[in-house]
C-alpha cells in the first residue's frame, strides 16, 4: 500500500479513532455502539498504517512533499 496519509492527519486519525472506539466500547450498547467501534477501529488502523484506500481511490494525498528547489 502506497503512503498518503500525512503527519497531522495521521496524528488526528489515531487519536480521534481511539476515543471513537473506546467511547463505543465503554458507552451506548447495540448497533450505536458498534459503529463507534468499527469507525474508531478503521481511523485507528489507517493512521498507524499511513495508508487510506479511500484516499487511493480518491487520488489524494497529505504527506508532505519535500520542497523541489531543496529549501
């Protein structure tokens, strides 16, 4: 899998993935429950990969690009 998820966006992705699942966990119960786990669960493992597929299929990027006039 190709890298496109950059630093900042990988950042926000675990953290707020991590609070999504838990918070599906430890709160509703049921289908409500669930989706936070499985939400938090994807954006979780996308920012520990870097990698988004949905990104791929979308053609967009977030890693930062080195500056081309090496500055």
């Amino acid at each position: 899998m190709k890298e496109n998820v950059g630093t900042v966006d990988r950042t926000l992705r675990v953290i707020i993935g991590t609070a999504l699942a838990l918070a599906g966990w430890l709160g509703p119960e049921g289908a409500m429950g669930i989706v936070l786990i499985v939400v938090g669960l994807v954006l979780l493992v996308t920012g520990l990969v870097s990698s988004c597929p949905i990104y791929s299929l979308l053609d967009k990027d977030t890693c930062e690009k080195p500056d081309p006039r090496g500055h």
